[in-house]
C-alpha cells in the first residue's frame, strides 16, 4: 500500500499557487489587460529583487533572526559601485563593489548580532539608519548616473524574451533551494533556529551560522542593487526603500515562522509572487497606495494566522484524497 503523502510545505505551496492564479484570473476578468504577456513580465520585473532578497531573508528567519537592512544596503552599495564606475574603474570592479558592499554591511550585522551580542532587530535597525544615511551622504542626496552597458544589461536587457532580472531570480531559487535542502549548511540553519542550544550541544558552529545567514542577506542585496541600478541607469540614494518589508512579507506569506526553524524557499517565491500580483493588479485597477498597504497587512495578518493555526487538517484531507489503493484494492 503506497500513500501520496502531502506534508504542510507542500499544502502550502499548492494554496499559494491556486490563490495566486485564482486574484490573477479575477484581476483578469475585471481588466482583461491584466493578463498580457507584458504585464506578468512586467510583474517579474518588480518581484525579481524582492524575491531575490526574500531568498536569503528566509536564510536569516529560519536561523531565528531578522534583517531590517536590505532596503538602505540597496541603496549604499549601488551609491559606492557608482562612485567606482565615475571614477573611471572598469565595469567589472563598479559590479564587484556592489556586491562586497553588500556583503560588507551583511558582515558588519553579522558581527554586531554573533559576537557583540546585540539583539537582530536593534543591530538591523541601526545598520538600516546607517546605510540610508551613507548613500545620502555618499551621494550628495542626489542620484548619480551609471552609464556602463555591463551594468545596465543586468536590470534592462532580456534573454530569449525574459528579462534578465527575472532568469537570476530563478536561478537563485534554484541555488538557495539546494543550500538549505541538500547542504550541512542548510542543516545547519534549521538546527539552530530549531533549538540553538541542542545545536551548540551537537556541535554545530551556530554563531557562525548565523553569522554566515547575514552575509547572504548582504551579497542578496547586493545583487538587488545591481539589478536595481541597471533597472534604473542610475544609483539612487532612496532606492530600496520598504524593500525590507516587501521582502519579510514574502517571507511570512510563504509560511516560515518568525520564531526559526521551518520555513521553505519555494514557499517564499511563491509568496513574492502572490504579493506581486496583488500589487499589480491594484496598481493595474487604479487602486490609491494606501488601499494596497491595508491589503497587504491583512495580507501578513491572515498568513500568520495561517501559521498559528497550522496546515496538518488540510494536509491529513489531501493525503486521503490522494490515496493509491494496492494490487489488491484495498485500503488502509
């Protein structure tokens, strides 16, 4: 006798999925624009980065921690590969010191929460006014502009009709899903956000896991910022802003638990899509912005429900129904 079993991640992707085609098709009906070829590309490009940071938030959360500073590290890392591109570095250096300035706050985060002792949220939260007030000062509270075709090509130019933006965030789905599925690091993240202290006591390196968690929420972002740039043609001093929230709502909706060890990547791009389309399709609707906040926070109210409540009835009512009978018809 072979069962088809349905666990609670993949209960959940499967809702997320039917929801997400369900507001789409609705948004269709009610303007039959909605469901051009442009505008799911056009969908893509605004979900890439956010999805892309999402990735690595889901990392961070999974460990038991939070970053607020993805947002203003967008911002200061494309402010300082603008500064290299003016002046006069090649496009390969402007592009290497985005991502180590990423990568840079992501470490300093790192630092401050694993061996300073300071809480994620205040650590996060004060990287975050810093980065934001760097890229303003950096900058001159004024945009600067990047010209360089290797740059732009990351945030405007297109593969085989798919924006490149779109083609690396499916990438990085797929890398991400195999660290914290088929890696130790991966095994990792879960111990630890499970029960650090059973983690310590198995002698899993967990401040450095973690350590480890906010250097990838920083090389994220620094990715995001390269998109964002190229997207643009510029560096922006304000660019990033709410990214943060986009991204931890992606996070929440895709089911990872605020409180550490569960969570899943598929699950979080899927998120970021749902949230996407809703976007989109208010914007689409001509809905006013502050109608789409209060969406969205009903949003993360009704997925945290979610994950108080739990999935394990509609998984136990999708295994029966998914029951194979054996050689001999029976059933269990």
């Amino acid at each position: 006798m072979r069962d088809i079993r349905f666990g609670p991640q993949v209960v959940r992707q499967m809702l997320l999925l039917v929801t997400t085609c369900l507001i789409g098709l609705a948004f269709g009906v009610a303007s039959p624009g909605f469901l051009s070829l442009g505008n799911f590309l056009n969908i893509g490009l605004q979900t890439a980065v956010i999805s892309i940071i999402a990735f690595a938030m889901t990392c961070v959360i999974v460990a038991k921690g939070i970053d607020l500073s993805v947002g203003s590290t967008v911002a200061v890392a494309g402010i300082i590969g603008a500064l290299t591109l003016q002046a006069g570095l090649p496009p390969l250096l402007g592009l290497f010191a985005i991502l180590l300035a990423g990568v840079g706050v992501g470490a300093l985060n790192g630092f401050l929460i694993t061996v300073i002792g300071v809480s994620p949220f205040i650590a996060t939260l004060g990287t975050l006014a810093l980065g934001r007030g760097a890229s303003l000062s950096l900058s001159g509270a004024s945009s600067i502009d990047v010209g360089q075709p290797l740059v732009l090509w990351f945030g405007s130019s297109q593969l085989l009709g798919v924006p490149v933006s779109v083609v690396l965030s499916l990438v990085l789905l797929v890398l991400f899903w195999v660290l914290l599925n088929r890696t130790v690091f991966g095994r990792w993240v879960f111990a630890v956000g499970g029960n650090a202290e059973a983690a310590r006591a198995s002698t899993i390196p967990v401040r450095w896991t973690q350590f480890l968690t906010y250097v990838l929420a920083g090389l994220a972002a620094g990715v995001g910022s390269v998109i964002t740039v190229g997207r643009l043609g510029s560096a922006q001093p304000l660019a990033g802003e709410g990214l943060e929230f986009a991204a931890i709502t992606a996070v929440i909706v895709g089911g990872t638990k605020l409180s550490g060890g569960e969570g899943s990547i598929v699950s979080t791009f899927l998120g970021a899509v749902l949230v996407g389309v809703i976007t989109a399709g208010l914007s689409f609707l001509g809905v006013r912005q502050e109608i789409t906040y209060i969406v969205t926070g009903v949003l993360i109210l009704l997925a945290v429900l979610t994950n108080q409540v739990g999935v394990s009835r509609p998984a136990l009512w999708l295994k029966k129904l998914g029951r194979v009978r054996g050689p001999e018809g029976g059933a269990e």
